[in-house]
C-alpha cells in the first residue's frame, strides 16, 4: 500500500511541477543554466540614456554625412551599390556592359590573376579548368554544364556573364554571396581569356614570343 501513496505523491508533484505555476508572475529572473551572452549592457534603439544630455542612446548624424562603404579591399565604394556599371553589368542607357568598368581595370594583370583565383576555386569543378563544361562534377552524374567556348557563349556580352554569376541561371545558384562584384568582374576577365585562349591562332601571338613557339 505504501507503494501506492508514494507514486500517488510523485504523481501530485510532478503535476505541481509541470502544471501548478504556469501563468504565475515573478519577480525573479528565470533560471538559465547557459546564458550564451543573451544579456549586455547594451542601448536598443530610441532607448533613454542617462550620459548623454539630450538623453537619448541614439546619436544624430553629423551635417552632410553620406553613407560609405566597400566590399572589399579593392578601390570601389560599395556600400550604396550606386554603380550599376560595377554592380548591375550595365551602361548608362541599362544595356549590358561589353567592356569593364573603370574601376577593376587599373591592373589588368592583377584582375586576371585574381580571376583565375576564384574561377579555379568556385567555377572549375563544375565548369572545368578549361572552361569547357568537363569539371570533376561531371564525373558524378552532373550533366549539362555549359561549355564556354560556343558561338552563343562567346556572343555574351561581359555584363551578361557577370549577371549570370551574380543571379545565377538554371541549376547554377548565385555566387553573390560568396564573390564580392570586383571577384566577379576578375572571373568574367579570365573567362574572355579562356574563350581567347581556346580560339587562338598564329597572328594572335606576338612577334616577340612566336620564335618560342616555333612560329615564323
């Protein structure tokens, strides 16, 4: 019988336990074993501060302030994205960009070299080191990677490359997030050299360096 009054007493606490204070209030702060940093000294916005004189935590801007920002390292004010020749791949009358914009092409070396970096990294494992369509991925049951080396392809306007990275197309997500606009433009830059490259020909080669392969 004891046995009988014992569970019906475990029974009645834990129904206490689980039941008998919900909705109660308290004055205590409830009891967290791991807080993980959710309480700082910290102002939210429009909340009263008692160190300033105006008394509030939000601070007014200085006169003629402008927004600033940048995505990278690289010189291009990125934080408005006001450039839609930088960030959009378009001119000024909204037609896709044929050319680059101004302000990744002041070391056109470096923008190559940079594009190769990321492209080696992000494109060639679906799209290939050649820029062909045959990237390792091919060999696990991915088909239908586009080549770049076609007429269609090569037809693109570099704003429309570079929107296709940014916005991504069909099975191919975007990269915006993972390639700042200066790394895309570097791709688009190294994809014409791939393009260059693949349909090149004796008069494509310098005079200086024909004699290095074995050109007259």
């Amino acid at each position: 019988m004891r046995y009988v009054y014992l569970t019906l007493f475990l029974i009645v606490v834990l129904g206490v336990s689980i039941f008998g204070f919900r909705g109660s209030l308290s004055t205590r702060s409830p009891l967290e074993v791991f807080p993980d940093m959710d309480h700082q000294a910290k102002y939210k916005p429009q909340a009263e501060s008692a160190f300033f004189a105006d008394g509030r935590a939000d601070r007014p801007l200085p006169a003629g302030v402008v927004a600033y920002g940048r995505d990278t390292d690289m010189p291009a004010a990125g934080f408005l994205k006001a450039d839609a020749t930088l960030f959009e791949g378009k001119d000024s009358k909204g037609a896709w960009l044929t050319g680059f914009p101004s302000a990744v092409t002041v070391d056109p070396a470096k923008l190559l070299e940079r594009g190769q970096d990321r492209f080696t990294i992000y494109c060639a494992p679906c799209h290939g080191a050649l820029g062909d369509g045959n990237g390792i991925t091919k060999q696990y049951g991915m088909g239908a990677t586009p080549t770049f080396h076609d007429d269609a392809k090569r037809k693109l306007a570099n704003g429309e490359i570079f929107n296709v990275i940014t916005h991504g197309k069909g099975n191919m997500l975007s990269y915006a997030d993972k390639l700042p606009a200066e790394d895309r433009w570097a791709v688009v830059a190294y994809v014409r050299a791939l393009q260059r490259a693949a349909h090149a020909n004796a008069a494509d080669v310098p005079p200086g360096h024909k004699s290095e392969l074995g050109i007259k």
